[in-house]
C-alpha cells in the first residue's frame, strides 16, 4: 500500500512539475498560453488523457483509462458546464464499522479537493470541478489527489495534499502511530 501511495504522490508532483515547466516555455504551444484564457475543451481533455495513458478510450463523454492500475473514468458535460473524475474504490457493504464516518471526516480535512462519495453500492474517490474554467494543472492535480485518496482508503484517507487542521484526521493518524508503535514495545 506504501508503494502506491508514493507512486501517486510521484503522479502528484508531476502534474505540478509539467505545470511549471510549461509556464516557463513561452513557445510551447501547450502551455498556459495555448489555454490564454479559453475554456477548457473536450478536445484538450482528450488531449491531457492520452498524454497519460495512450489506451484510453472515449464512449459519448465519458473517458475511460488507467492511473497506477486505477481505472479511472473521467466523465464532462459541456452544456452543464462540469467535468468529474471518478476512481471506484469498493462496494458500500463491504465497509467497516466507523469507515463512513472516517471518509467524512476525511472528506472536512484531508481529502481536500478530491472527495470519498457512494453511489451506486461503491464508494468512489472523486474531483468535480466547473469544465470552462478548468486548466491543465487542475485536471492533473485533480486526477493525482483522486488517485490518492483511493490508495489511502482505510490508511490516512489522504489526498497526498496538505491538510486542514480544524478536522479529526490528524488527531486519529497521530493515535495510530502511537499505537502501531506500543506494538513495538519489548
């Protein structure tokens, strides 16, 4: 579990590195001049998908690949003006006594812009965010804090991002240390 969580950290810093190299390279026509403004297409979203994964593949509006062996769709609507990035994580009754509790939880301090929501019987890893004003960067960071936050299912519940301390989950991630430690005792 430890592994993937780095891998999706890794994807995480990434986007935020792409980004960044992309703002400094003025003649990259698909930098933040190539956005210059306009609102995102479905054409640059297919675009950003298959720069991850070349077998991609794309059903209406609806798109469907692989982020760190998650299967990912990414669904847009343009007349609703939303795009949603969607990772299954498990069905809804397979849950553990206090999960619900802890994804809300999660979902107040650290899952952050990525969210835990259930639909459907499963329990989903997901990032909602208006289409028109989405850029590169936040499609990137959306899809690697959607990633982690599944990866860290029943672990830190984490989008690999900051977290905001007004909320439980740093208070119950400091008792299990101390309990995963007392372990240790001899």
């Amino acid at each position: 579990m430890r592994s993937r969580t780095l891998l999706a950290l890794i994807l995480a810093v990434l986007a935020f590195s792409y980004t960044s190299a992309q703002e400094g390279d003025d003649e990259s026509p698909d930098g933040p001049e190539a956005f210059n403004g306009q609102p995102m297409t479905a054409e640059r979203l297919g675009e950003l998908i298959l720069s991850i994964d070349d077998k991609a593949t794309l059903e209406g509006s609806s798109w469907f690949f692989n982020v760190l062996d998650l299967e990912v769709i990414m669904v847009y609507d343009i007349g609703a003006d939303r795009m949603r990035i969607l990772i299954p994580i498990e069905k809804t009754d397979e849950l553990e006594d206090g999960e619900l509790l802890r994804l809300l939880q999660a979902n107040f301090d650290s899952a952050l812009d990525a969210r835990y929501a259930i639909a459907r019987g499963l329990v989903w890893g997901t990032y909602i965010h208006p289409l028109s004003t989405l850029t590169d960067e936040e499609f990137l960071v959306g899809l690697g804090q959607t990633a982690n936050v599944v990866l860290t299912f029943g672990d830190s519940y984490s989008s690999g991002m900051f977290m905001f301390n007004s909320g439980d989950s740093a208070e119950i991630e400091q008792r299990k240390l101390i309990e995963e430690l007392k372990k240790h005792k001899t």
